[in-house]
C-alpha cells in the first residue's frame, strides 16, 4: 500500500514537473517568435527586391533593345522618398512610374494575383497595335492568355464579359477588351493598391535617409 502511494505521488511530481517545464518552453518559445518577426520583415523585404531586381532588369533590357535604333539608353534607379510618396496620390502616378509598375507587379506577384497587371499592360499594347493583322493575333492570344475559361492567367471577369469578348476578337477592334479593362484596373486600385501603399517594401521606400556627417562634409 506504502509503495503505491510513493508511486503516485512520484507520478503525480513528475506530471507536476512536467507541466511546468511544458510552461517553461512555450514560456521562452514566444520570445524567438517577436524575435523572428523582425527577420521575417528583413526576409520580406529581401525578397521583394530580389522580385524588383528582376522586373525591372527585364524591362531595362527590353528598353535597351528597344532604343537601340535611336541610340539611346535608359537606366532605371531607386525613386526617391519625394518621389515614392508621389505613388500614394493616385494609382495612376504609380503605373506611369517605371520603377512604381514594377514594385507593384512585385507585389502582385507576392499576392498571387499578378495577372491583372499582366492583362492590363497586354490591353495597353494592344491599343497602340496598328496593323490590323496584329491587332487579331494579339487579341486572340489575350483571349487564350487570360479570358477562356481555365486560361493560364484567366482573371476574374463576369461570364457575360467573356462571351461579349469572345464575340468580338473574331473581327477584332481596339475596344475588345475595354470593358474587363476596367474592370481589372478598378479591382488592382480598390483592392492591391490600398494593401500596396501600406506594404513594408512601399514604406522603407518613402522613408528618408539620414545623411551622415561625411556626406554633409562633401
């Protein structure tokens, strides 16, 4: 009888015992996690320039191509804080602003949700289409990117929108895909652009940087 309440009371200890040291760990567990919430927004952050490097590698060797002709050349650099907050006033600062598409393409992409701007900048060229013979091609290749159903990209547009569009790229015309234009673009602007400007990436941009001694020396 002595020998089985010591067995358990020396149970009952070490459930005791382990209870606490459960308590312990989860205790000092949440100090790695505020920790780790510093490093997350450092990886965040990296990430989204490695994206941005990218993006904005790929449209300046687009460009160079481009301005070959002409003899021209163009770098795209870091904006300035001025110039990032610039963004915040209207959605449309942002998508003229070469390094500002980017970013947000970046963003989108982070969202998994970059096919809208990919079906906005893909109508964009296709307005500015002139031969006619391109003008039905690249329709029909925006329709089979990102309008049927179960496209690789397809973007989400009511089905009345589709069949309209559907109709239309057989004789194509620059407005064929007006309406989910619109539609796109107000969706990137009510939706992605407000979580864009209050995004970590978007707010180191627009933070200004202290100069230093040396620099104010130069």
């Amino acid at each position: 009888m002595q020998s089985a309440l010591f067995l358990a009371v020396r149970h009952g200890g070490r459930s005791e015992r382990g209870r606490m040291e459960r308590g312990r760990r989860r205790s000092n567990n949440n100090e790695p996690e505020e920790a780790d919430k510093g490093s997350m927004k450092r990886t965040i952050i990296k990430d989204w320039k490695a994206r941005l490097s990218y993006f904005l590698q790929n449209s300046s060797n687009s460009n160079k191509r481009k301005s070959k002709k002409a003899g021209k050349h163009r770098n795209y650099f870091r904006p300035s804080p001025e110039e990032a907050q610039l963004w915040s006033e209207a959605f449309d600062e942002l998508l003229a602003n070469k390094y500002g598409l980017a970013a947000f393409r970046a963003f989108l992409k982070s969202e998994f949700c970059e096919e809208n701007i990919e079906f906005w900048l893909a109508c964009e060229d296709f307005k500015k289409t002139k031969s006619p013979q391109k003008l039905t091609s690249k329709a029909k290749k925006i329709y089979n990117d990102f309008i049927e159903k179960e496209a690789p990209k397809e973007i989400n547009i009511d089905f009345q929108t589709k069949n309209l569009i559907a109709q239309n790229i057989q004789d194509a015309t620059h407005t064929c895909f007006s309406a989910a234009q619109k539609r796109v673009y107000s969706l990137m602007e009510n939706n992605s652009y407000p979580r864009f400007l209050e995004s970590e990436f978007y707010q180191e941009l627009c933070k200004k940087t202290p100069i230093s001694r040396a620099a104010q020396g130069t």
